[in-house]
C-alpha cells in the first residue's frame, strides 16, 4: 500500500467512525490519502476504524481507552509514534500496537520494540499484508486471554478444562475433548455471537463451512446437558435465533 493508492474527501485532522459492538482500530498516520487507503482496507475486513493525523490527536483518541488495536506510524506531526507509544505505556494502557514505518534503520525498529510495540511493519505494505498483521494481534490476544482451567459455574457446578472433567451434584462428568475445545471457544469469544460457520472452521478445522450437518448442533446440546444448571433452559450457552451461539457466564 503506497502514499499515492488512496484519497480523500476530508481536511478535518481527525476522521472517527464508531461503531462500539465491533473491534475497534486507531489508524495513526499523517499522510491523509494513505490514511484513509488503510482505513478503506481494514473496515472492508469488517473492524470499526478511527483516524489520527497527527500525534496528539492520535494521544487524545488512545487514551479514552476504546480501542482493541492502534496502527501506529512513527514520524507524526505534534509528537513522534515513538512518543505517544511511550506516553500510553507509561499511563498502563495495554492496547495492542502494530508499528508502520518507512525506516530501515535497526536501531529505530529497536527503540519502537523498547517502547512498548507489539510489532512493526516496514513500508510500503500490501493490504492483504496489513490485515494479516491486524488478525495476528489478535489472534495473540485471544491467546493471553485464554480461559481458566478450573471454572466455577451457576449451581455449583465446577469445570476443569485441563481434566477435561465436570463436577456437578456430587458426580464427576467426563466432557470429551471436541466438548473441551467447544467450550474454550465460547469463552474466548464470549465478546461476541459464535456462528456454526466459526465452530466448523476453528473448532472442527473443516476446509469449508459450507457443508450440510447437524454436529455443531448435536455437540452443543450434549455440552449443555453437562454445564448448564438446567439444560432445557440454557443460560451460559444461549442460542442467538437465525445467528449461533454465546457464552453469558
């Protein structure tokens, strides 16, 4: 992605858009055409995008704390990438930071890594390159954040991922490995809906969601009857009509 394959039809130093139920991203970048060819990029992958110009626009939108995500260029108008990295990790923000930079210089991509970066991509950049870094951050969030190995639910029902094992009214439940990974999968995700087209392609590792069969739906209702206080009235695993599925513990 170069300086000259976006434009724009705006001179405001800040573009916002926001849409607070999908993954939000900070695009930090000074030339405004590329700016917003990145922008363009990433919400036609589906995320919700701001846009900051310069660095203490960039600062202001970052701190209010919003973001899953800042793609960050280092040379900025108003204060360097370097130093507004600085400044949000010195104030505890743990959002995740995807460095773009035209420098080759080692030492620049060093001081970015010791400010507090999460990775960095050098330009110029494919957008197919840009989004496949964007997925990998989160995919490592996802990881940081995996689920408890010991869970205790409503009812006093208690899971133990590592045992793979359910202890629920003086009984010990065994959950099979597939029921494991289906639960993980809910809970990591439990910031959104979970459709049988996830389940088949993350969980089942299908090449192809498009598929005709009921397994999402058979496993769904086995790992129900072993997690859910009462299985005919779910209330962790509730089904979303015409969409999938979400965790609610």
């Amino acid at each position: 992605m170069g300086r000259s394959e976006a434009t724009t039809d705006t001179t405001t130093s800040t573009l916002t858009n926001i849409d607070t139920t999908k993954r939000r991203i900070l695009v930090v970048e000074d030339e405004e055409a590329l700016a917003v060819g990145i922008r363009d990029a990433i919400e036609h992958a589906g995320y919700q995008v701001d846009v900051a110009l310069d660095g203490n626009s960039a600062l202001e939108l970052a701190r209010a704390g919003q973001h899953d995500l800042i793609v960050l260029d280092l040379m900025l108008p108003g204060q360097s990438g370097i130093d507004v990295l600085k400044q949000l990790r010195a104030e505890r923000h743990a959002v995740r930071v995807l460095v773009l930079t035209a420098l080759a210089d080692e030492e620049d991509l060093v001081k970015g890594f010791e400010a507090g970066a999460d990775d960095y991509m050098k330009k110029p950049f494919s957008p197919r390159e840009l989004l496949a870094r964007v997925e990998a951050q989160f995919r490592r969030a996802k990881m940081e954040t995996a689920p408890p190995q010991m869970l205790e639910l409503p009812g006093s029902i208690r899971v133990d991922l590592a045992r793979l094992e359910v202890h629920r009214d003086g009984e010990t439940v065994p959950l099979t490995p597939r029921e494991g990974d289906i639960l993980s999968y809910l809970i990591q995700h439990n910031d959104r809906v979970v459709t049988r087209e996830d389940l088949l392609l993350d969980v089942w590792h299908y090449q192809s969601a498009n598929v005709e069969t009921r397994t999402v739906d058979i496993h769904i209702v086995g790992l129900r009857r072993k997690v859910e206080p009462e299985p005919s009235k779910p209330q962790l695993i509730q089904t979303v009509r015409g969409k999938g599925y979400r965790w609610y513990a």
